[in-house]
C-alpha cells in the first residue's frame, strides 16, 4: 500500500513545476517554455499576469491547439492552485501531445514571491 502511494504522489508532482524553474527559463531568450494565463476572464478582472505570459482561457483551449507549438513546453497557471482550470488546461495539453506542466501555487504563489508580472493587455 505505501508503494502504491508514493507512486501516486510521484506522479501527481510529476504534473507540476516550480516557481524558480519557470522563472529562470523566462529569463533565457532561447527558452523553449511558454506560459499559459488560462483563466476565464476578460482582462480588466484579471488585472495583471505572470511577464511573457499568453493568455488563452482554458475554456478556448481545446479550440486554438493548432495556434500551439508543439515544440515548445507550455506552463499553465490559474488563479490559485486549488481552482481547476488549470488542471483541465494541463490535460487539454497533455492528451493533445504536447509537453505541458502546471505552476505549482499557480498566479498567487507568484506574485506571493514578488516575482515579475505586468498589466493584462486589453
């Protein structure tokens, strides 16, 4: 039984990745990582964003894969990590073939660091 639970745990970390390790790909020109705002709202609730991030609301997903590079590695975020959009953008992604992650702690843990953001484009 603790087998079975510690590869469960593996595999539902394996889902996500970390603040640091995003950041430091944001910051490298050549950086094959792209990062996903998925929430479903229009630009003035949202307010502001993860740096470089594209917004593509997760409920559009399914639809503007071909807008997607497969190539690249995408991370999605929502607003916290307890909300589901992210989880559903995750597997959009993942059942479409593309590499994907979700941000652990998701919008609030990043801004809860005080890492860079900026206004949501109207």
């Amino acid at each position: 039984m603790e087998t079975e639970k510690i590869n469960f745990l593996k595999t539902y970390l394996s889902l996500y990745i970390d603040h640091n390790t995003v950041l430091k790909e944001l910051e490298n020109p050549n950086s094959d990582y792209v990062v996903l705002d998925v929430r479903n709202a229009p630009a003035q609730i949202k307010g502001d964003q993860i740096k470089g991030a594209r917004a593509l609301a997760a409920k559009d997903l399914a639809q503007n894969l071909d807008s997607l590079d497969q190539s690249k590695t995408y991370v999605v975020y929502d607003w916290t990590a307890g909300t589901t959009l992210g989880k559903m953008a995750l597997m959009i992604l993942l059942s479409n073939g593309f590499k994907a992650f979700e941000l652990s702690s998701a919008l609030e843990g990043w801004k809860g660091m005080h890492l860079p953001t900026e206004p949501v484009p109207a």
